[in-house]
C-alpha cells in the first residue's frame, strides 16, 4: 500500500472503473496504470438504503476477523464515512452460467464448507450473544440471521410501505400484515420439521453467495487445490445461519441472471436439478469433514452417502422458503429512494424484486405445508 504515496501519481493519472451487477453498493476498480508498481484498489461507495440493513461497523470487524485469521476475503485498508478502499484480487467475476458448471459448483461448496468452519465466536462482535429459538452452536446459542433479519426489516419494509408515495397495488402485492401470520406458520412448522427429522448446524455464513460475489482467481498459488481458485467477497450480510440456509440461498442464486434484460425477477427453471444438487453437496460434505477441527470420516459407502445427501437436500428444502421471506423485505426496503421519488432512474427494480420474492415465499410455504 506503500506505493500509492508515490508522488507520480496525480488524479488525471487514474483509471477508474465501475463494476456492474452489485446491487447494494457502487463498486469500482481503482488504478494507475501508469506507475506499474501501484496495485489496483477496490473502491466500495455504500448504497444510500443500506445503512437501515448492514451494520457497517460489525461488517469491517467481521472482514478482519477472516482476512486475518483465515485467509478469507479481501483485506480492508481504508474506510471513509460511507464506503471503504479493500483488497483488489486478479481475477473474473463469475457469471450466472459459471454456476451451472460442475466443476466450478464442487468448488464453491468446497469454499462454503470452509467458510462454514469458521468459528463464530471469532468473527462476531457480541461477547454474550441473545437467546434464539435456533442456534445452538457449541453449547452458545447465537441469534441467527434469517430470523433475525425478517423481525427487523418486516419492520423497516412496513415503514416504506407506509409512505404516501406508495400505491395501493404494491402494498396488496406485499401484503405484510398476511406476511406476518405466513411468517409466524412457517417457523412454527420449521421447528416441529427440525425436532423430528434433525436441524442444520449453525455456522458463520456467508448468506448472499450470489454469483457476483464469487469470483475466480486468475492464476492458483502453488500447492493450493483447485477449488481455491474461487474467492468469497461482499460479507455485508455475513452471520451465524443455519448451513441449510446459506446453501438453499444459493441455489436460489442459479435462477437469477443480474446482467438480463429482466435481472430483479428469479426464473424457477434454472433452479438446480437433484443431480446438480447432488454434486454440490458431495464437495460441500467432503470438504466440511476435511476442515473441521476434529474431523470424522465421511461415510463413503454408496448407502451412507445417499442417506446423508438426502438429509441434507431435505434441510436445504425446509429453509427454502426463509431465504425468499429475508430477501422480499430487503427489496422493499431498498426502493425507498424510488418511492419516495429521490432516485428516478434506478439501475434495479427493487420492488419488483420484492414482489417476486414474495411470491416465491408464498408458493413454497404452500407446498411444504401440503
């Protein structure tokens, strides 16, 4: 970092460079081609709703925490009131048909297995955290993020509605009140589901592992396996989960293409197909054994895998729907700006994001209540 105070560099000298397809923030590639020694930096300008969904001062602590002590994510060299200059890693931003590819898939459920890892007590800034209905991890019971996030923002999501910019239709097609009740059935079922057929462990996820926020190395280090080609950024949302969440929420990320002519509506058909599932969670549980701190042999008998691909399907199918609930409010309280007529040209459509989501949420709870 040292370089940068080189006294060539001057501001008609830097490139700049907007990223496209982050949805919260402005992120650029910041460099000075013309001093070769200076490293490109990553410029991240915080979106102007975000401060009502991501605690920024918990964020930075948790980056540290995993740059640091796990080789996890970029490092953090700058903040400012409202964005950040972090770690700029050589490499291509995968795109929505890179997830659709076996071997980059095995990858990045090898890289969530890691992630998954973590201990929580390490990244996380409460010393004595709050008691949950979920979340005991390691005789501590964490508050975790999927009910967590849905009790604050069905809180902020209620106040956007309410403005009087918002018409009659978008509240109908939200529906909080009914959401609410939805809400309360579905982890109602969630917990009598998870007494009997067995809950999914809490650990540190990542919780937005959306296909812009991996991204391949251009070149491995030697000695260092194949899936860590893929890198793990944007911990914005980062917290204590169930596994079954983090995996189910990306998976969701296989029906979205960010980058279409339509990015804020998710097209069902492109959701994996068993067999793609399948493939994720045999590098997901292998690499989960391997980096556990007092690993267990993995059942490699054709019978024990299938018993163990199957529950872990049928976990990931049960927090389904909580990953459409948590995002449907983050999409209403991210069009403020938009309803509140301060942003007239907006480059997406959080409300019709939030409807979509909606409606996934509801067509799932239906199906599992069945």
């Amino acid at each position: 970092m040292h370089s940068w105070s080189n006294s060539d560099i001057t501001p008609p000298t830097l490139k700049i460079q907007k990223v496209s397809g982050s949805l919260t923030n402005a992120v650029f590639f910041v460099s000075c081609p013309s001093v070769p020694v200076v490293p490109t930096l990553l410029l991240r300008i915080y979106g102007p709703s975000s401060g009502s969904l991501i605690n920024r001062t918990r964020e930075l602590h948790i980056l540290h925490s995993l740059s640091s002590r796990y080789h996890i994510g970029p490092k953090v060299y700058g903040t400012f009131e409202n964005g950040r200059i972090e770690e700029f890693f050589e490499s291509t931003t995968l795109t929505a048909n890179d997830l659709r590819d076996p071997k980059i898939s095995s990858w990045i459920g090898a890289r969530m297995a890691e992630l998954h890892q973590v201990d929580i007590a390490t990244v996380e800034l409460q010393s004595t955290p709050a008691s949950s209905t979920f979340g005991k991890s390691s005789n501590v019971t964490w508050p975790i993020a999927a009910t967590k996030n849905v009790k604050l923002w069905l809180v902020a999501a209620q106040e956007v509605l309410s403005l009087d910019t918002v018409s009659d239709e978008i509240r109908a097609s939200m529906d909080l009140d009914r959401f609410k009740i939805e809400w309360d059935q579905y982890i109602h079922w969630l917990g009598k589901t998870e007494i009997i057929r067995g809950s999914s462990p809490i650990v540190f996820a990542h919780n937005d592992a959306q296909y812009g926020n991996l991204l391949r190395l251009a070149s491995l280090k030697e000695g260092h396996a194949d899936h860590r080609q893929i890198i793990v950024v944007d911990f914005e949302y980062a917290a204590p989960n169930p596994a079954a969440f983090d995996i189910a929420n990306h998976f969701h990320e296989w029906t979205a293409d960010y980058h279409s002519d339509v990015p804020h509506l998710l097209h069902s058909e492109r959701y994996p197909t068993l067999e793609q599932r399948q493939n994720f969670y045999r590098a997901y549980l292998i690499h989960r054994q391997a980096s556990s701190p007092s690993p267990t042999a993995l059942a490699t008998s054709s019978e024990a895998l299938e018993t163990e691909l199957d529950k872990l399907d049928s976990q990931v199918r049960a927090w389904s729907p909580s990953s459409h609930a948590m995002w449907a409010l983050w999409g209403v309280v991210q069009a403020r700006e938009v309803l509140e007529g301060k942003d007239s040209e907006p480059e997406f459509d959080y409300v019709a994001y939030a409807q979509c989501r909606m409606a996934s949420f509801r067509r799932e709870l239906k199906a599992l209540l069945v």
